[in-house]
C-alpha cells in the first residue's frame, strides 16, 4: 500500500510537523478558527501577505490531511468557502497554548491581556465556550 | 533599532511559527524535554535522521531566541550540553497538546495508550509531575 505521506516516524510531535511544520499552515487554521475568515481571498488578505501559490497548496494540503473541508465549487474560486473538520477544530487546545506561550513572550504580541487572563485562569471553560459555538 | 527577527506579525500564532515553524525544530525541543538528550551527536542520532547543516542551524537559533542555552565548551562540539530555558520549559503544554491530538489522529502512533490517558484525564496533574522533575 502506498501512502501519499509517508511519515518520518510516527512520533506524536513528528506526526504533527508533518501535518502543520511550516511557516504558514497553522496561519490558515488561525483564520478559520479565530478570525471568521472562509475563502481564499479571506486568506491572502492576512497580516502575514502569504503568496497565493503557499496558500493553495497549503488548502490542498489541510484538505487531503482531513483539517480542512471545502464548500460546493462556485464559478469563481475565491468564494469557494472552507472550513475546519473535526480534526481541524480539535487543534484548539494547541493554539490556545500557543497563544499563551507567544503571549508571554512576545512583548508586542496582539493577544489581549482579558483574553491572556481568561486562558490563564479557566483554559477549560474558554475552550467550552469556544467549542459551544461551532 | 534594527531587530535580528523581523517579525511578520505579532498575532500569537505568528510569533510562534517565527520560532519554530519548520520540520525540525519541535523534535529538537522534544529530545530535550522528553528524551533526556542533550548533545548534538544525541539529536543527530534521532530516528526522523536530522542533517548536520540544519541540526547546527536550528541550535543556533534556539539560542538566539532564548529557547535552548549551550553549557561550557568542550573540545569536541559534539560533547556540548544542550538544555531548554525557561521559555523552552513552557513549550510543555504545547507539546502536550500535540501529542493528545496526533495521538488522536494518527492510527500509528508512538504515545503509549497509558500516557494518552493519563494527558486526557488529568493534563494539569501530569503537566506538575514533569516540572516536578526538572
């Protein structure tokens, strides 16, 4: 049997990195997750400016990986509309954590300090609330 | 003031992937954190077959960013200790995470089901018993 990814090893860590180590996967599931952002045009619009060629094969990717669905094809392309499986929703915890670690480290960060505390003092509670409205 | 690391963003998942988002450097921070390894010929000999060229960039770079600090010099560079710092120690809760999700996810995987367990039912408790051991 073939597979399309083969795999470094099957380490919890490693198996992640061959899901999302790069520099802009991860940038894609903020958006869906965080930013209410759904088409490629949403996408290319972030801080970041990623490159329309990363980000299709990113979508491509996160697609083939089961994070990401993509809604019915419309004529355009940029109002094709994705959104995060249940795999993809389930990476929540991760950028929570993340979220936290940058927002303790990053003297600039974006993270809001209410939004830090909240992490800090209910993580559980917040994510529930998170997952309650998807 | 010229900064080293120019930033993309100071959105909290950016600030993240500005440090570690590539292939390799979370496992660097997993044999460090996880695997009582701490010298290059210790990584080298990780079963994902790092190459020198990028194991000594990566290092160089953990240091930069406060993430992994070097012991005293031996001779042989091979003989240098590695370590995480404080910033590399909080890195834990992500990595926890990743491992519950990859553990989730890949069919394959290397966590143990006993560990799996112990991360889904009590994460706070076993996130204390490790920094109980650093």
């Amino acid at each position: 049997m073939t597979n399309k990814f083969p795999q470094r090893s099957h380490c919890p860590i490693n198996y992640a990195l061959e899901s999302f180590g790069d520099k802009w996967t991860l940038l894609i599931i903020r958006d869906l997750m965080f930013n209410d952002k759904q088409s490629y045009g949403d996408f290319l619009a972030s801080g970041e400016k990623i490159s329309t060629n990363i980000l299709a094969d990113r979508l491509k990717r996160l697609e083939e990986l089961g994070i990401v669905t993509k809604g019915a094809q419309a004529p355009n392309r940029s109002k094709v509309a994705y959104s995060l499986t249940q795999k993809g929703r389930d990476l929540l915890p991760i950028m929570l954590e993340i979220t936290r670690w940058s927002g303790k480290y990053d003297a600039d960060t974006y993270a809001s300090r209410s939004f830090l505390m909240r992490l800090e003092q209910d993580r559980d509670k917040l994510i529930a609330a998170i997952r309650a409205g998807w």
